[in-house]
C-alpha cells in the first residue's frame, strides 16, 4: 500500500518536476515543487500512525 501512496506522490508533484527540468527560468515551479515534496513527505510518515490511532490495521 506504501508503494501506491508513494506513486500517487510522485504523480502529484509530476508537472512541477517536468517545468523544473524543461524550463530554464522556473524558480516559481521549483518552490511549488518543495512545497509539494514535503507536503507528501509529511502525509506518508504521518499516514501509519494516524492509521493505527484509528485502528485500521
């Protein structure tokens, strides 16, 4: 299941990481790109616990 969470990431951050190595000027797609890294970074570490608090195991 971690695997597909981490596809769906990758996914979701795939426009921004295109735009950073396509285009030379795209400092604002290299920002929204960190954004979105930590953002799913964050959503995976968190998503076990939040998930066993919950008891869906």
């Amino acid at each position: 299941m971690t695997r597909v969470f981490i596809a769906l990431a990758f996914v979701f951050c795939l426009p921004q990481l295109l735009e950073v190595l396509f285009i030379v000027d795209s400092h604002t797609a290299f920002v929204e790109l960190q954004g979105k890294v930590a953002g799913c970074a964050l959503a995976l570490f968190c998503a076990p616990i939040v998930s066993h608090r919950l008891g869906y195991e």
